[in-house]
C-alpha cells in the first residue's frame, strides 16, 4: 500500500532534513528484551512508526505566559499555538501531510510510549485518528505538559510522537514536494472551519466534503507529478 507523505518546506525551516517514518522496533535491541518474541507485542506495535523532530527546541510555562529561551520570536509565533496555559497544553505545527491512493486508511497518531527522552519526560500527545484514504490535512501536534513539570523540550531528531496506520499491509512511503496547488486543495476543506458558528463538525463531514468534490483525485495527480524520487 502507497503512502504519500511530504513536509512544506515553505513554513518547515531546513525541511530537507526530514527523515522518512521509521518502523517503532527498529534499533530497539528487541534480543535483549525478554518479550521481544511475543507475537502480542509484535502484532501491537506492526506498521507504527516514530516521527523524529526537525528542531531542536523548548517550551516553558510560566503563570499566564508561555516561552521559549531558543530562536526569535517570528519563530514562536510561526509554529506554537499556546491552547492552554492553565491545562498546559501546547501545539506546535509539523507541516506534515499524508496520504494514500488506497479508499481508505485510517491513520493514528499516539503518545510515543516506547521511547525515553526529554519531551516524553515531561509531556504526553493528545492522540487522534483519521482516514487518510478520505481527507487531506496537516498534521497537527498537541500535548499537554505533565502534573510537576513547567517545561518541555526535544531535540532535533527524537520521536516526539507515534503514526500507527491500521492495516496488515506493507506499506511504501513515497515523499513529494508540497506545491501550491495542493496547499490550496488543503486550505479549501480546512477554511471550512473558519468564521463558522456551527459546533465542531465530525470527521465525517470532511470526508464528505472531499468525496463531492472529487479532490483526492486532484491531489494524487499533483502528488504524482512532484514525486522526490520520480
């Protein structure tokens, strides 16, 4: 099964150092790990994969503020959406989208449980799922910073959070470049949520909304055309 994937290297600084998805058990020294051949444990973790961070960064709340020792502040306000200084919970923007030319795949985005760094210390990922056989959007990136704790930080290549794609199937990860035209095929479902009062409106309906329109076959023709590696 294809996977499209890509990161904008627009709004991403320094984009090009993206590394593709990696498999959660590799480079775990699962030999060594007195579970390593429980089929439970194997079929649990099967196509999830660790997104690393492009940045190295950090965060910290303090009372009714929330700052950032590194960087300038275009920087803070391009990427960090402060949600919550009283739940401490934060966003920061990936830019990263997928996709596939499968009808449906649905895609999960989790806590990253298995690893032992600095951002998984102090904070936990709001998890969500989606069908990205059915919609096309950014992903987003929000956490709560935990009980005890005022600061977060990650550096430039730790999985900061987990993408499980729920299907037996092996997957093929193709990267393209982010253009215009898909930017704008993005922004034509994503506006929908903008000046509306209506309450939150179900996955659903943007799905809906894709199929009548017939973008996804837009999309993949455009995804198509600006492949990385042809």
């Amino acid at each position: 099964m294809n996977v499209y994937w890509t990161i904008d290297h627009k709004e991403a600084i320094g984009a090009l150092r993206v590394q593709t998805p990696e498999p959660v058990l590799k480079n775990k020294g699962l030999a060594e790990m007195e579970y390593h051949a429980c089929p439970a444990f194997r079929d649990y973790y099967h196509n999830v994969y660790g997104i690393k961070s492009l940045y190295t960064y950090s965060l910290e709340i303090d009372g009714n503020n929330c700052k950032a020792d590194m960087y300038n502040q275009e920087f803070f306000d391009s990427n960090v959406n402060v949600r919550s200084t009283e739940q401490k919970l934060l966003s920061v923007k990936q830019r990263v989208s997928f996709i596939t030319d499968s009808p449906s795949l649905k895609m999960s985005q989790e806590h990253p449980y298995f690893e032992d760094n600095k951002f998984t210390s102090t904070s936990y990922v709001i998890p969500g799922t989606m069908d990205i056989g059915k919609y096309y959007r950014r992903l987003d990136f929000a956490f709560h910073i935990k009980e005890g704790h005022s600061k977060c930080a990650f550096d430039e290549g730790d999985i900061i959070y987990y993408l499980r794609f729920h299907t037996p199937e092996k997957l093929h990860f193709k990267q393209y470049f982010m253009t215009d035209k898909l930017r704008e095929y993005h922004d034509m479902v994503d506006d929908i949520k903008e000046f509306s009062t209506s309450s939150p409106r179900p996955l659903s309906f943007f799905y809906g909304i894709s199929k009548k329109y017939k973008l996804k076959s837009r999309i993949l023709k455009e995804i198509k055309e600006n492949l990385v590696n042809g």
